[in-house]
C-alpha cells in the first residue's frame, strides 16, 4: 500500500479508542502519506491531547468548530479543499448519530458535511449495547447509502469497559486498506472481475512435528491480492500466510493438496488467477501417523511421491475468457526457463522471478521480474517494494490481456 502524494484527513471523535488514532497516524506517514491533518471534537481531547496528535501529525490541531489557519480560513474548508480523504475514528454512537443527520455543532462533523465529492471512511467503535442498538443500526444505515461513505466496521473483542463483544475499533491493517481503496487512482480498473489469488509457500508433513516446505514468505502475493483488491476485483486468496486485514476472502491451506482441492472447487467461477504460490513438487511418501523417534531411525531416508502440478492441471482446463498468470521461480537461465513453463502450464502470462538474488524474491521486501505475454513482449518490472511491483504487475496485465 503506497499514499504517496495524498492528504488524508482523520477526525477523531471522543471515545476511548481515540487512543489508537495516535497510532494510525504515525502508520500513515509510514505508508508514504504526504500530509495528515487532525481534528479533534473537545470530547475527543479528553482523551488524547491535541499536543500528541499535533507532533504525530506535524501540523496544529483543531477542536474549536470555528478554528481558522493562519490565513484567516475556517479549518474544515482547508479540509474540504485540500484532503484526499477523510477518516473519522473513532466515529461514537452520538457522531454516528451526527453524520446520519447532517449536523454540523462541532469541528468533525462541520468538516464531515463539507467534505463533498471525496471519500469519507467511518470508523465506529463503542460498548456492544449501543453498537447493538436499532437507532444506531438505523444511523449507519443511513450513512452506507451516502455516496462516497466507508464504513469499517467493529469486530468482537474485549472492550475497554471490561465486557466482551461487538464494537472494538476494526484493526488498523483493515481500516487502511479501506482508505487504500477509496483514493486509489484505478479502484475501478478490475470491477467485476472475479479473481483468485494463491501464495505463500505449501508444507508436507513428514510426521506431525516435521514438513517439507520452502522460503515463501507469501509477500508477493498478498500484496497482489491487496492491490486487485485495492482495483475493485472480487478477490478470494487461498494462502498458507493470512493477511493482517479481514476485507476479502480468504482460505487458509498448508498442503499443495489442500491448495488443489480449494482451486477445484472454485476455478470455474474465476475470471483471473494469479498463481504466486510456492507449491511444493513433492511430498513424503508416507507421512508418520506419530513423531518419528531418533532411536526408530538413525540414518533415516525420506521416500517422496511428486504432487501434481496445479497450475498445468488449470491450464488444461481454461475457458475462454479465463486468464492464467503463473509465477516461476528460478535460479538460473530465467527467462528460458520461465518461458517454456508459459508454454507447459498453458498461460496467459508468466512472471519471471531471479531467486538466486538476495535483494529480492525470496523472503525481501521488494522484487524485479519479467512478465512474459502471449504475444511474446516482455514487461521488465524494475526493482521496487512489492506493493508498487504488485500494481505495476496488474496495471500491465490489464493493458496487455484485459483492455478490449
Ligand atoms: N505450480 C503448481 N503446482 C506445482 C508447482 C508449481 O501449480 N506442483 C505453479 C506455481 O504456483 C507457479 C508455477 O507453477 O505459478 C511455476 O512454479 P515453479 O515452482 O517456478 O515451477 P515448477 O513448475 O515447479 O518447475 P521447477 O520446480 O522444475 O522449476
């Protein structure tokens, strides 16, 4: 995820999860935001100062509803016109209630009503009975039919008042793929596409302690699974790492025999894979029903059987209108080798991946690959995060396999 350039907005409101705004914050600039501007309800200052978000923040920070900068313009026009995007959090029942109505008694929800035409996420969180409660239900009702309007919502835990259930503050990985998506310059470039996304590498078992398995560190493909998200696809990831987010599906596998029976089920409603799982090619032959002892086998040989190849399984089975991106992985003659597996496994494109390199690939943050095509171009992706990778890979394969 990369908010490079943008400005977002965050309008805390007074509850106790105001505390985490502190956090989301610092996170934004971390994830590139060029400004964060915060604003605060007096409630809200109760709880966390302005003097902590303003260092966190770098830029002063308001309550008063009639705050101005120091030109003399009223804050939540400097908002309106400046912020990318606006994030309420926390958003309490009583500014849910606000929002619902139109309001405009205090400096959040005064800017919330001028903030027209951009995007708006609302991050509610509160005790289980209000979150419960059919007039605050009422309330985000009528918020989610705004245009332009996001609402994350609470998922169950252990709440601040000492009871147990909905409400909590949504996690921070999902409120900013929320964001990610509703300032995304093509949010809307993969709509109505149904893609499947695999990563992460499978493990074998060889006894209920030991497996065979491989470096995969599952990035690559859950930043592409973020990113077609982030275009507007319909995304299931079938993977043996989770994301820290809950905003697609996701199935969670260890064996390349699991990852096959779940691709099974659901390719022929797919539109897109993008097959960036390291799939083991073997497996042991016969897996220990219990933990192998060091005294049953003092030089002990593994037997293994070879798994079947998915993706070339996939292939066989393609329809018109499925495409299929494979992801090879090798250590030397890489475009050879990566081409005659475009041409083994039946693929409409293949991403080429040098993993004898240790800037890259493998358990690193960025990447470099080729992304072969049917039409025999060869896309050089330069080495970058794999977050920018990712989004410069679907960019390309849109332009080159989907753009009609
Ligand atoms: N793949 C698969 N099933 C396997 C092995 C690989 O579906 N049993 C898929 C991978 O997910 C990847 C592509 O095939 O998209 C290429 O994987 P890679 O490991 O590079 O190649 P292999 O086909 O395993 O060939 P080799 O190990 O000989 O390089």
């Amino acid at each position: 995820m990369d908010l490079t350039g943008k400005t977002i907005a965050v309008a805390v409101t007074g509850g106790i999860a105001a505390y985490k705004a502190c956090d989301f914050v610092r996170e934004l600039y971390r994830r590139n935001a060029e400004r964060v501007l915060c604003i605060m309800t007096p409630n809200a200052a109760e709880f966390v100062t302005t003097l902590t978000l303003q260092a966190l923040s770098r830029y002063p920070v308001f309550t008063e509803t009639l705050a101005v900068d120091h030109g003399g313009i009223p804050i939540h026009i400097v908002i309106a016109q400046q912020a990318d995007a606006l994030v309420v959090l926390p958003a309490t029942a009583d500014s849910l209630c606000k929002l619902a109505h139109g309001a405009a008694d205090n400096l959040v929800t005064t800017s919330v009503i001028t903030f027209t035409g951009k995007p708006v996420i609302v991050v509610p969180a509160m005790n289980t009975r209000m979150w419960d409660h059919p007039l605050t239900r009422q309330n985000l009702d009528t918020i989610r039919q705004l245009p332009n309007y996001v609402i994350v919502e609470p998922t169950s835990g252990n709440l601040a008042c000492g009871e147990t259930g909905d409400g909590h503050l949504a996690d921070q990985e999902t409120i900013l793929q929320a964001l990610y998506q509703s300032v995304h310059p093509e949010k809307n470039l993969f709509k109505g596409i149904k893609a499947i996304v695999t990563a992460g590498g499978t493990s074998e078992p060889i006894d209920p302690v030991r497996v065979i398995s491989n470096r995969s560190s599952g990035k690559m493909g859950l930043a592409l699974a973020d990113e077609l998200y982030a275009m507007g696809a319909t995304v299931t990831l079938i993977s043996t790492k989770p994301p820290n987010h809950r905003l697609y599906d996701v199935i969670t596998v260890k064996t390349a025999s699991d990852m096959q029976t779940e691709l099974n089920t659901r390719f022929e409603d797919t539109d897109l894979l993008l097959m960036a799982a390291a799939i083991s090619d073997y497996t042991p032959a016969n897996p220990a029903e219990h933990k192998i002892k060091r005294e049953q086998q003092l030089t002990p040989t593994l037997a293994l059987t070879p798994n079947p190849d998915i993706l070339a399984s996939l292939g066989q089975r393609k329809r018109t209108g499925q495409l299929l991106v494979g992801f090879a992985a090798e250590s030397q003659d890489l475009l050879k080798n990566a081409t005659d597996k475009f041409h083994r496994k039946n693929l409409d494109a293949i991403a080429a991946n040098d993993i004898s390199r240790t800037d890259i690939g493998f358990e690193a943050d960025q990447n470099e690959m080729t992304l072969i095509l049917a039409n025999g171009n060869h896309h050089k992706l330069e080495r970058d995060r794999k977050d920018r990778i990712a989004r410069n890979l679907l960019l390309t394969l849109h332009e080159q396999l989907l753009k009609s």
